[in-house]
C-alpha cells in the first residue's frame, strides 16, 4: 500500500480555522450551536473545529451503519443523540461526503426531531456525482474521488489519526 498526501498539515489547519469562523459569523446571533459528530470519522476535525469556534456550542455524537449490496442500502442508528435538539441549531459535522447516502439519512433523521434549522459540514467531499446532490452548506474541501485516509479518515480502521489527508493506492 503507498500514501501519497493529498491535503498537509497546514493546509489542513488553515481551511479549519477559515471555517471556524464563517460558522462562528453565521450563528453569532443564536443563543447555542449544537455540533452533531458523526463516529468515528469525524472526531477529529470536530474537535478541531469546536475549538476555533468563538460562540457557544454543545457537541453530541452519533454512530451510523450503512448497508451495503443488495440487500437494503439501508442506514442504522448504532449510537443517537443524548439531548433534544427541539428548537435548536444543529450543524451536522462530517469527515466525508461520498454517496451522500448516510449523512442524507442523517439529515432527515434530525429534521423530523423538530430543530429550528439543520446544515451540513464536512471537511471533504469527493468529485462525483451523487455527493454533488448533496447540499453542504460548509465545505473544507473537494477531493478526487479516490480512496484516502487520515485526519479521521481509514482503510480497514488503520491510518484515522494520520495528521494529513493521504490517498492509498492498494
């Protein structure tokens, strides 16, 4: 297997930091932010994110499984949210935007749980055509559409915690 870095360290804390505080200028009128990071892969950049941010914020996870094949392509709720997102804010944070399938599921899952607005967030999304029907409301970056790993992103649960994004040639 050969790593070839697509996206450096510093290129990396750049777009975050820019990121930061565009979200921090669009909700700086609103009373809280609730982050929703979506396990295991986007750990990372949340955690680097909330940081950056300059407004109050409150970070839940959820831990999502997507069916594959033939048999439903369905998406399952593996760990939900602790609190009521009723009458909040959420921002979605996503490692990656692929098919668009799980954080699609995502969204229409939390819409239904009655919060004043729900926007996506994702540090990548790759070149193809379904993850360009996805609307992303704070992009970091557009990818190739190849496999790459790091900076919460893996291969078989290996490299996440690489500090750059990489593609891996198999």
């Amino acid at each position: 297997m050969t790593l070839s870095v697509l996206i450096d360290e510093a290129t990396i804390a750049r777009r975050v930091k820019e990121m930061a505080a565009e979200i921090s200028r669009d909700y700086a009128d609103q009373e809280e932010l609730v982050l929703v990071g979506v396990l295991r892969g986007a750990f990372i950049f949340l955690a680097d994110l909330a940081r950056r941010l300059t407004i109050p914020r409150r970070v839940e996870f959820v831990a999502l499984q997507s069916y594959q094949g033939t048999t439903s392509g369905a998406v399952r709720v593996l760990m939900d949210l602790e609190s009521d997102i009723r009458g909040k804010h959420v921002l979605i944070v996503e490692d990656i935007v692929d098919s668009g399938r799980t954080v699609r599921y995502l969204m229409e899952n939390l819409k239904a749980r009655g919060p004043a607005s729900v926007r996506i967030c994702t540090f990548v999304r790759k070149q193809r055509r379904e993850s360009a029907d996805i609307d992303v409301d704070y992009l970091g970056m557009e990818i190739p559409d190849a496999w790459v790993v790091g900076y919460g992103l893996d291969y078989n649960d290996q490299y996440r915690t690489l500090p750059y994004v990489a593609k891996l040639e198999i």
